[in-house]
C-alpha cells in the first residue's frame, strides 16, 4: 500500500483558511489533520467545533481528528456530526480505552490510538486488534513546529512487529516534526500515515510540498 499524507491544519493561514483548504483539495494529500487541543491534557488550546464545521463544509477530504483532551469520549457525536473519518484519541486520556474505541465505531467512524513520546508500544498489546490505526506521537503534543524525537523510529519499528506478529490491520501513523528525511526514516521503519504541518504550509509551495511527501 502506497503511504498515505495527512497535513496538520494547526500550520494553516488561520486568518484565510478557505485558501488553504482549497489547496489541500487539489493536492495529492489523503485525509487532512485536524489537532484539537483542550489546555488541559496539553498546555494549549486550539480550535473547536465551529471551525471544524465550517473547514468540513469545504473540505472534499476525508478528516482525520486528532483529539488532545481529557474525556475524548463526551465528544464522540460531535465529531461524527462534522463527518470525520477517523476519531483518535490518547491512551493517555483514556482509562477505559477499549469501552471508547467500540464507542467510537458504533458511531460510525474508524477508532485510533494515539500514544504520547513516553508511552510504550508494548502497552497497545491487548487493544492493538480493535483498532483502525496507531497514531505515535514524535514530539510532545500540544504545538506544531517541534523537533522530531529520534526514538520514535524505534516506536515505529516495534508497532510494526506487534502488528505482524498479532494479524492486526492497524495502520501506523506518525505525527510531529515530520519532514523530508525524518518521513524517509518513518516510512523505512514501516510507517503508513504521515501527519505534517509546518513542512508542507511553511514550504514555498505546500502542494509541491505535499506531492514530494507522497513520492517518497
Ligand atoms: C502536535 C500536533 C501535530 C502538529 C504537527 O501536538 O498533534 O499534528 O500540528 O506539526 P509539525 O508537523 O509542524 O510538527
Ligand atoms: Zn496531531
């Protein structure tokens, strides 16, 4: 399977937002990232459900949401309502993981684990057969435009043998600090999904951009 992109709108022209997304519709980008964040699960705040709705008004792709709050699971029938693909929440926000994730697809959408820089992949063990895909986080969530932490190729590595090892179809995503050559490293360790933000809206051309992502 070809390796899929997923750009981070959180690295958009927030004040021209239409712009940017008609960009992402002619561009070569499978789903696009949608970060919400919370300012508690992690020191920031983004966007809410007002501007997921109007970005899915014209986005023609399918939304990949990537929640950073505590008690993802309050949300579920919101994010269905603003037609999102897939629904990731953090291992680390969910004490009863398994209950959300059947949640999560009994509404309708595909369910994905995400996993902070600290937590082991070893811990997916016991839930990695129920979901559509891991979400491994290469920063710190909670800001774009960070360093790519090195070990998450070993992350990628070993997600990649339990998912061999148990039959699992869960895809891997990664996000943070992805660029060129750490999604070169990515994509060798096994990875499926790419997530970036500023490495394609920081590019001269982010299309461009995009399409080179996609070639690799
Ligand atoms: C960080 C977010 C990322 C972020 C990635 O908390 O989850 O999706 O937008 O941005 P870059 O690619 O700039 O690291
Ligand atoms: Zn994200």
């Amino acid at each position: 399977m070809k390796h899929k992109i997923s750009p981070s709108l959180l690295a958009a022209n927030f004040s021209n937002l239409a712009e940017d997304i008609e960009m992402i519709n002619r561009s070569e980008a499978d789903w696009l990232h949608l970060d919400i964040m919370d300012g508690v699960f992690v020191p920031n705040i983004s966007f809410g459900f007002p501007v997921i709705k109007a970005v899915s008004r014209i986005c023609e792709k399918p939304l990949d949401v990537h929640l950073m709050i505590v008690n993802p699971e309050k949300f579920i029938p919101q994010i269905k309502a603003v037609g999102a693909k897939i629904m990731n929440v953090h291992y680390e926000a969910c004490p009863h993981l398994h209950r959300v994730i059947q949640q999560i697809r009994e509404a309708g959408m595909e369910p994905a684990v995400t996993i902070n820089p600290s937590t082991p992949v070893s811990l997916l063990k016991d839930i990695i057969e129920d979901v559509y895909m891991v979400l491994i986080m290469s920063v710190n969530p909670g800001f774009g435009g960070q360093k790519f932490i090195k070990h998450s190729i070993e992350k990628v590595k070993e997600l990649r043998l339990l998912i061999d090892k148990t039959g699992s179809d869960a895809l891997i995503e990664v996000d943070g600090g992805v660029n060129k050559e750490t999604a070169t490293l990515l994509l060798d360790a096994g990875a499926d999904v790419l997530v970036a933000g500023n490495a394609i809206f920081s590019a001269p051309s982010p299309e461009e951009m995009i399409h080179q992502l996609k070639t690799l």
